[in-house]
C-alpha cells in the first residue's frame, strides 16, 4: 500500500514538472517577443541578436518536454485527462517553440530596419505585441488554472491582433504608393506585423489545446467535436 502510494505521488510530481515546464517554456517565449520589440522601438540592434542567441534555451526546453511527455507516456500509461494532458502538452510546446521563432524573425527584421532611417513611429505594433503577450499569459494561466473562460478569451482577443495586421499593411501600403524608396523598409515592417499575427495563431492553438485538454472537445478550425464520438 505504501509502495503503490508512493507512485502515484511520484507520477503526480512527474505531471507537475510537465506543467512547470511549460509555464516557465511560455515566460521564455513572452519575455522573446519584448526583448525583439524593444530592439524594434528603441533601435537596439544587440537586444535582437540577444533573441536570437537566447532562442536556444527555447528550442531545448520544447525538447526536454517532448521527451518527458513520450516517457510518462511509455511508463505510466495515463488514461483520461492525464492522457489528455501530456498528449496537448507536447503540442503546446511545439507551438510555443514556434511562436520563439516568430521572436527571432522580428528580431532578424528588427537588424536590417535599425540600419535604416526610421519610416515612421512604431505605434501600432507595440499594440499588437501587447495584445499578444496578453494572449501567451492568459492560454497558461488557463490551462494552470482550468480555466475555460480564460481559452475563450484567447480566441477573442485573436481579432484584435488580426485587426491591427491589416490597419498597419492598408498604411505601408500608402507608403510605398507615395514613395518607392519607402518599400523595402515598409516591407520588412509588415513582416514583423505579419509575424505577430502568426504569433496570435500559435497562442490561440495553445488555448484550443487547453480547451480539448479540459472537455475533449476538438474547437479548432470552429470545430466542436467530443473525443470518442463516433461521428467522428
């Protein structure tokens, strides 16, 4: 009895260090994505090459996740939301892995824009980074906090960000329309737009993760089916 105690405690600190990891994966990922705006907005080209050094330790915390996922798989043969808990565990990883990529490409933009007369005032993509960074806290704390309300939100706040994607591509345009010395600059500004935008995706595919991980319910691409339906 001891002993059988004695494992489940064990395979409950093994899913804690899973969840731990992600959380601390996601701060690595917000803190990405202010160090690559603030090289953006305060023209510091060695904050952008430090996101792009730092993107190491990223890429080696979603690997050390998968790993413990496949082992806690392979070991201890989790059934019902556990198993639904490491399952979306390796793919929140991977899409926070993915969204520190998107860090280091505004950061490589970030490079070649500060080389450059400044276009015009950052003022709308700081407000797409905020809003993004937002979406990072609120899809952890929803899966630290099973909190549905906190994935819905996730998914709303997504139209914002796409929002401002489009605001900020109509003005370069306008731009580049005015002057074609504007264009190469006014493109590498709709990049890191547009890489914020796909930031916005990762994040919601985290909240839809966490949404499958607490009902089973599949809501991507709108959606809703129930694991083990089968009309699936």
């Amino acid at each position: 009895m001891e002993e059988r105690r004695h494992t489940s405690l064990h395979y409950e600190q093994e899913l804690q260090e899973v969840k731990n990891a992600l959380i601390y994966l996601g701060g690595l990922t917000e803190k990405a994505i202010q160090t690559a705006m603030r090289a953006l907005t305060e023209r510091n080209t060695e904050l952008a090459r430090q996101v792009i050094r730092e993107d190491d330790e990223i890429n080696k915390m979603d690997t050390e996740i998968e790993e413990r996922c496949i082992r806690i798989l392979a070991l201890r043969q989790p059934a019902a939301i556990d198993l639904r808990f490491i399952t979306t565990a390796i793919k929140i990883s991977g899409h926070l892995e993915r969204i520190g990529d998107m860090a280091v490409n505004i950061a490589e933009k970030a490079i070649q824009l500060n080389e450059e007369p400044q276009l015009k005032p950052y003022i709308d993509l700081p407000r797409m980074a905020g809003l993004v960074e937002e979406m990072i806290r609120d899809a952890l704390d929803a899966m630290i906090r099973a909190d549905l309300q906190k994935a819905d939100k996730v998914r709303q706040t997504e139209q914002g960000v796409d929002d401002l994607n489009e605001q900020i591509f109509r003005e370069l345009l306008t731009f580049m329309m005015e002057d074609s010395k504007n264009i190469h600059r006014s493109l590498l500004i709709m990049q890191v737009s547009k890489n914020l935008e796909r930031i916005a995706d990762h994040t919601k595919g985290v909240a839809d993760m966490v949404t499958y991980m607490l009902t089973g319910k599949n809501v991507r691409h709108g959606e809703s089916k129930t694991s083990g339906d089968p009309s699936e």
